[in-house]
C-alpha cells in the first residue's frame, strides 16, 4: 500500500526532519524506515540533488544505505530528545556541550563553494557545493539542516502540535505566537469536530 506524501509543515527544515516519523491519520509512519525511504526523504527534502541521489545509489553496496538510513534514524531520535527537552527557551553556551554528536557530524562535511553561471546566464552566482564520496554523506545535509535549527531558530517558538495523538514539531512563527496545530487541515480540523460533538452531547443531555 503506499504511503503518503512526508509531511513538510514545520517552517523549519530541521524539525522537519524530526517530522519524518508521524502520525497522520491513525497510524504511525515513518519516511526513512529504509534506505529507499531516505533517498526519497531527502529528494522530496530538496537536501541532495536527484543526480547525487542515482549516483549513490548506484554505487553503494547491498544494504548499505540501509546503514545509512538506520544511522539517520538514530541521530533523529537524538536530536528529538535534545529540541523537546529545550523548546520554549533561549538556547546558551549551556546547551553546547548535549551537541557534541552534531558536530562530530559536522566536522565530517566535504562541502565548498564554487562560482557558477546565474540561472539566466547573465551573472556569476557563489554557490555551496558538497562532495558526495560515500553513502554516509547522505547524513551531511541532514547534519547541516539540524546545526541552522539551532542556530538560527528561537527555541521559544518550538511547539509540539495540541493534536492528542500528533508528534508533529513546529515553529510558531505567527504573530503573537498563535499556531497551536501542526495543520488546520488535519489536527485542526480534528479538535473543531471533537468540539462540535462535545457541544451536540451537552446540547442533547440538557434537553433530556
């Protein structure tokens, strides 16, 4: 049966990561199960480009991006532990120390920069460029993905969906900090009809 679509609502790229396991309907799903999960986790992502994507498959050897997507799924479970014990605060020098299994991924990274024809061909462009040598640089961008979600993201507005079966994360970028669902569209819509069935049950016991 195939499953749906990976979920990319958090207006972060990191967190969506995290999201790469979840809930949509009533069933957990989780988008890098396997190495073939990852590659198209990460095309869909728009983290790899679709030629690096072929080419390493191609290469790798039986079962290993399998590895690769058993490692990624490990760092996501990390990283989880670390975003949901700090959501809500300022991160600090404090918080330095827990990511230390973050930049020893980083550190590993083959990335440089390039001067490239614009898209129109009327200018030069500096762009970022990675070495894809090995399977396991599959991780690199995921790594680099997690380091902006630190660095760049208020923990403040990090927010767990209200959806009472929803593992979603999210940062609240409204203003005055109102997102209170990972979508209207599907835990949204899901308290609006339990709120209407609750006030049908309170409407019909009155009346009894």
């Amino acid at each position: 049966m195939p499953r749906s679509n990976p979920l990319f609502i958090a207006d972060d790229l990191g967190l969506d990561f995290l999201n790469s396991i979840a809930t949509p309907t009533d069933v957990v799903v989780d988008w890098i199960d396997s190495g073939e999960g990852l590659l198209s986790w990460l095309g869909q992502a728009g983290m790899v480009p679709a030629e690096a994507l072929r080419t390493l498959k191609a290469r790798a050897m039986p079962d290993e991006i399998d590895s690769v997507a058993a490692q990624a799924r490990s760092l996501r479970t990390w990283f989880r532990g670390f975003v949901e014990a700090r959501k809500g605060r300022l991160l600090g020098a404090g918080d330095v120390e827990a990511l230390a299994p973050l930049n020893a991924l980083l550190e590993r990274d083959d990335a440089f920069e390039a001067i490239v024809a614009s898209d129109q061909g009327e200018a030069l462009d500096l762009v970022s460029m990675r070495r894809w040598r090995t399977p396991e640089s599959l991780l690199l961008p995921i790594g680099e993905a997690l380091a902006r979600t630190v660095s760049e993201v208020d923990f403040r507005q990090v927010k767990a969906c209200e959806g009472p079966i929803c593992t979603l994360l999210f940062a609240d970028r409204t203003r005055g900090g109102a997102r209170r669902w990972c979508s209207m569209a599907v835990c949204g819509n899901r308290a609006k009809q339990a709120a209407h069935r609750d006030r049908a049950k309170v409407s019909a016991s009155k009346r009894t």
